[in-house]
C-alpha cells in the first residue's frame, strides 16, 4: 500500500499525512529494524548529495498547511528543518527533519480535504534533532549571501567528496494517515533501492510510459498521481523495485 493508498483507505476522515524518507543498509539484518547512523548518511550518499544538503540549509523552503485554525490549507513559506517528525514502525521509532517536497504540491491536488501534508528526511539518525536546533540557531546568519556562498565552497572541500557511496543502500518510506485531531488512521510502509537508484528507476519509467503511443495523460502541468493515475503509479513503483513491507514481517 503505497501512501497514495493509505489516504483512500483513511477515507474522508484522513485530514493530515506524514511521509517519511529513510535510509537502511541490507545484509545487517532486518531492514525495517536498521536503525540508520550519522555515519551512514555519508556513506550511503555522494558528495554532490552531501553538498546539496549544505546549501539547502541556506534556503528558504515551503510546506502545505493552515496558517491558522479555520482558515484554508494552502503552499506556505517554511525553511528547511524547521521541526522534526516521528515514525513509529516495526517497533522502531525514526525521527526525521522536515523538508520541502513534491507531496506538498501533489497530493492536496488529488485530495484536496487534507489540511496539511509533511514531509521529513530521516537519514541522520540520533543526529537529526541536534542537526535540527544547529539549524534554527544558525538560520538568521545563513540569510546571508556571504554566509551562503561560504558554505557553499566548504560543502564543494568536505573529504570524500569523490568517492562512491556503499553498495548496501537501502530505502525505506513510511506514510501516516491522521484525523484532525492528529490520532492516526492507517500507516504503511515501502522499501526499495538506493535512494539513487530508486529515483533514477522511477524517473526513466515515467518518461517512457510519458512518451508511449498510446499513453493516456492529463494535459497541463500536476503531480504524478494526477498525470499518470494511481494504478499505473503502482505499476511503475514495482518495476522500480519498491514494495510494500509485508505486514508480518513487520511485526518480527
């Protein structure tokens, strides 16, 4: 079940989602009870990832959400790291810092009832809340333009800036369904390829179901649900090797 399915399953009543992104090594024992490190968010990553990280922290984001009780949902301003997320799954609790994506701008375009959509990145571990106060404190001062090109040539120096990330990459993507109230409805949860991997294979699927004859694609510019439809969106997230965790093995 895929998050798009969480929210029909969830029904009217889904009012909130949460998507987390995680990585997981395999052949360390259960993926969905590896528990990602510091250390693993460099070494399962490039330096070209690692610098991307850097300099978005200088960067002004955006979120989907009310800013205030009554008023309607909408794409607002939010910085990157603004608050940290937490998933519970398999027994494992993730933390994850929030980030800009494109959920916040597809998902309300399919179900326009939610109120607000979240998504977080899971990779630092115990690191994430630390990861998250330096970046508050440190927001004023990254407005900069000084500051930010700075940090821009120290994010190109870091040490292994060349070297491939390890082969044992895994992904992991957990989905939370809630009321208004904020009490969850239904969770889910994806593993998958390398986050590189995973993206690379679902980018080259969809320009190759886009350029087919006899493709049935809705004009104009949406999300990947609305473009494509969500059956087809799960044909082509299982032929990019990402399934859903298997309920049982969740419970081990």
């Amino acid at each position: 079940m895929s998050p798009l399915d969480l929210l029909e399953q969830a029904g009217e009543r889904a009012c909130h989602v949460e998507i987390g992104y995680f990585i997981t090594r395999s052949g360390r024992g259960s993926e969905l009870h590896y528990q990602s490190t510091l250390r693993d968010s460099w070494d399962l990553t490039t330096g070209g990832t690692r610098q991307t990280l850097v300099a978005a922290a200088a960067e002004d984001g955006f979120a989907y959400r009310s800013l205030r009780p009554g008023a309607s949902s909408r794409l607002v301003d939010e910085r990157a790291a603004k608050r940290v997320l937490t998933f519970r799954y398999a027994g494992v609790r993730r933390p994850a810092i929030t980030v800009p994506g494109t959920e916040h701008l597809g998902l309300p375009e399919v179900f326009p009832r939610l109120e607000s959509v979240e998504v977080g990145m899971g990779w630092l571990g115990r690191w994430t809340r630390p990861v998250q106060i330096a970046a508050m404190l440190q927001a004023p001062l990254l407005r900069s333009a000084k500051v930010q090109a700075a940090l821009t040539r120290w994010s190109g120096r870091l040490p292994g800036a060349h070297r491939e990330p390890d082969t044992d990459g895994r992904s992991l993507v957990i989905a939370v369904a809630r009321d208004g109230h904020g009490r969850p409805l239904a969770t889910t949860a994806l593993t998958g390829p390398d986050p590189y991997e995973m993206t690379g294979s679902l980018l080259a699927w969809g320009a190759v179901h886009a350029a087919a004859p006899d493709a049935v694609l809705k004009p104009g510019v949406h999300g990947p649900v609305a473009a494509f439809g969500l059956d087809t969106l799960r044909l082509g997230a299982a032929e990019a090797g990402v399934h859903e965790v298997d309920g049982a093995s969740a419970r081990r």
